[in-house]
C-alpha cells in the first residue's frame, strides 16, 4: 500500500490506465456509438480513473493549483499562432487539462491526459500542454498521457514522464490497450 505522499510505479500507472480505458468501452460503448462530445467521454474516462486511483482525486477540465488558477507559462511559436498575435512574448496563460489525478491543493500531481476523438486532427496545443505540465516546476506532473480514441477503440498513444515522449512506452500501452479491447470485440 503506498503512503499517501508518494506516487505508484510506471507499470502500476499503465495497469491502472489500461483498466480504466478498456473499461470505458466495456461499459460506455454508447458514447462511440452515437459520437457523443468529447466532455462526455473524458467525464465517463475520469470515472473509471477514479475506480483504478481511489486514493488520488480525478478531476476533469480542473483549472486550479492550490487555491490559485493554473497557467502555463508559454514561449509562443508557430503552435499559437492562431490564439496569440505577439509570439515573442512570454506569458502565463490560463490552462483546463481535460483529465487530471493529482492531490488537490497540494504539489503531487501524478497523471495529466489530453483526449481527442478520431475525427478532431489537431493535437498540437495538447501535446505542448502535456510536455509543459511535466516539466513546469509549479506541477511536475509524474505522467501525461495524450490519447486519441475512436469507435474502434483507441487509435494512438503517446506516453510522457516528466514532460518528455517515451515513445516505446506509449507503444507498449497502446497494444495492450488494443489487444484487451480485440476481446470485447473492438478493432477487428
């Protein structure tokens, strides 16, 4: 059993994920049915998180550190161009992760994820975020997750520990998603 202040492993992460996710279209397969919104999904994902960490709060589209609104401090490139006019400037701008498992009001930030739907392309912004949560000293985040999920199950993955893309990682995680999901007769 772990302490209250200390994070799980890598693989007890994965484990969890892999659970939450393979039950999210065990349980919900509804939501992929009928193209429900992606809020729908990411609130029914956050459920099922809740289940796999019932020590940690998970929290959708949580837009608070502490008592204080979360920002990001950003270096503006040709990602923003489309939401910034001046990309030279450096400021901090208000973030609301879609999925987040931390400890609320205090510094342990364990599991940041960004979800996007098959048929929403542009994941540009959501991968800075991801990168920008590991490694901003005022959330550290352990893990990040980018997920890209569709009717027949999810169709990408990619991995972050402390900000940095662990390709191999977010490989392993999506087989075992997959192959999990083949099961319930997702993917074909």
């Amino acid at each position: 059993m772990q302490s209250i202040n200390s994070y799980p492993s890598l693989a007890d992460v994965q484990y969890r994920i892999l659970n939450a996710i393979v039950n999210l279209y065990r349980y919900d397969r509804e939501l992929f049915e009928v193209d429900a919104n992606e809020r729908s999904i990411t609130h029914k994902l956050a459920e099922h998180l809740q289940r796999e960490f019932p020590q940690w709060h998970v929290d959708c589209e949580y837009n608070r550190c502490g008592f204080n609104v979360k920002k990001l401090i950003e270096i503006h490139n040709n990602h923003y161009q489309s939401e910034i006019n001046n990309f030279e400037d450096t400021e901090a701008r208000s973030v609301f992760p879609d999925i987040i498992v931390h400890k609320r009001t205090t510094h342990l930030n364990l599991l940041v994820i960004e979800v996007k739907k098959d048929n929403n392309s542009d994941s540009t912004i959501d991968i800075e975020k991801l990168k920008a949560f590991g490694q901003d000293e005022n959330y550290h985040y352990q893990f990040g997750l980018f997920l890209r999920l569709g009717p027949t199950g999810c169709t990408e993955i990619q991995f972050y520990i402390e900000g940095e893309n662990i390709q191999e990682e977010g490989e392993l995680l999506h087989q075992l998603i997959q192959d999990n999901l083949k099961e319930l007769g997702y993917g074909g």
